[in-house]
C-alpha cells in the first residue's frame, strides 16, 4: 500500500468517530471552549450524561480526546494531534482531486 494509502487508512476511526453528529458537536464544543467535565459537555447537548460518556469513549478509542482526573471528575479535552493527521489526510485527498480534475481538462481540452 503506498504511503497516502496507509495515511488515509489511519485515519479512518478518525473519521468515522467524527461522523456522528453529536460527537462532532462535542469536539467543536472543545474546540470553543477548551477542555471540560461529562457534566459541562452533557449541557445543552439534548443527551443524557450517559450517552455523552459513550460518545466520548468513542472519540477517545479514535485518539481525538484524551481524558484527566480532577477530583470526583474527569475532564475532556481534544488531541490536537489527532486533528492535525485528519487534516493532512483531507489535503491529501484535495490534492489528489484537483490532480486528476486537473488531468481530464487536460484530455478534454485535446
């Protein structure tokens, strides 16, 4: 498998995990207002805190979120690292697109 190959293939659960809508909702939500508790994240999020937690698990078996005790409670903030692979893979395929988009005016314009 070649490089970009592999590349997008590992990020594949990232992609997948930020395909719900509510997942992707608490990730922007993090990425506003930096880390926060089940309880803050649960908040305005028409989810109980049960499903919030499922939902963060999943973000966080993706590596997107990592997770950290403060006292009774643990706080969730994004892994920017995570997002940053995701983004490569998108400009990856953007550039992949625009090469072939690219190749078939070529052919047409012949």
């Amino acid at each position: 498998m070649r490089r970009s190959g592999a590349r997008v293939q590992a990020s594949a659960p990232v992609f997948a995990a930020l395909g719900d809508e509510t997942r992707l909702a608490l990730v922007s939500r993090m990425c506003d207002e930096g880390p926060l508790s089940i309880t803050r994240l649960a908040e305005g999020a028409g989810v109980t805190r049960q499903a919030v937690t499922k939902h963060l698990h999943v973000l966080a078996e993706a590596g997107l979120v990592r997770s950290a005790r403060e006292g009774r409670e643990s706080i969730f903030e994004l892994e920017p690292r995570r997002l940053a692979e995701a983004r490569r893979c998108l400009d990856l395929i953007s550039a992949q697109w625009d090469d072939a988009i690219g190749r078939l005016r070529a052919l047409v314009e012949r």
